[in-house]
C-alpha cells in the first residue's frame, strides 16, 4: 500500500458526461460503500489512485472517486475538467457538478502552485504587445 499523502490541486467544473466514464466505483472494497455517505473518501480513492499508479483523481459530488490513465490533452491529464469552480466547499471532496482534484505527481502540484502564485504576473507579460 502506498502510504505517501496526496496533494490538493484545486475544484474544477466537469462534464457531467464525463463523470460515469471516470467512476471507478465499486472496483475496490473501499469504494463498494454508498459515495454520498462515504467517510474517507479522499484516502480511499488515493489509495486506489496509487494502487492503479494514476497521476491524478478527482473526488465528485461528496465521495465519488473519479480516475483514469493520463489523457493528453486534458486538464491535468483527467477528460472534462472545464475550468475552475467554487463548489467544493472547503472539504475537498467535490459538490455539485465539481471536483476537487488531487495529485501524488509533485512535479504536477509544483507547477499548478507557480502558475497560481503567478498568475497576474503571467496575464500582464501575455497583455503587453509584441
């Protein structure tokens, strides 16, 4: 079992067609429980995120785990992801129609930090005309 903490990237909106094609529920016996009434269920989906060796998961709606190998192309590597939300609350398992997602890939976490902590930065480089 792999025991390293994950990291906190940040709530997105996602596709909600998108959730059932990511659901990895009832494919472990942490996650055959109910997910809305689910205790843990940030560890019990990084466990199964670090079992599988996902670079990323996603917690939906309370306790649904949301995972997949990379996808080139997506937000953080995981389909529908649509931009930033505020409906996840503060416990880090997702709301409605969101996803708090989280990472075990510092190199992920690093740069997601930099690019927040120098977003302004980044937008007023990208304004000045050439």
């Amino acid at each position: 079992m792999d025991q390293r903490s994950s990291e906190h990237i940040g709530c997105y909106s996602i596709s909600a067609s998108n959730v059932s094609q990511l659901s990895v529920e009832g494919r472990s016996p942490d996650l055959m429980d109910s997910y809305t009434t689910r205790l843990e269920a940030v560890r019990k989906c990084s466990e199964y995120e670090a079992v599988h060796g996902y670079p990323v998961f996603g917690i939906y709606d309370g306790g649904m785990c949301l995972t997949t190998p990379y996808s080139p192309g997506a937000v953080y590597g995981l389909p529908g992801l649509l931009g930033v939300s505020s409906r996840c609350g503060y416990s880090r398992v997702g709301g409605s129609n969101s996803a708090s997602v989280h990472t075990f890939e510092n190199k992920v976490y690093h740069l997601t930090r930099f690019m927040y902590a120098h977003r302004f930065e980044l937008k007023a480089v990208l304004a000045v005309p050439a």
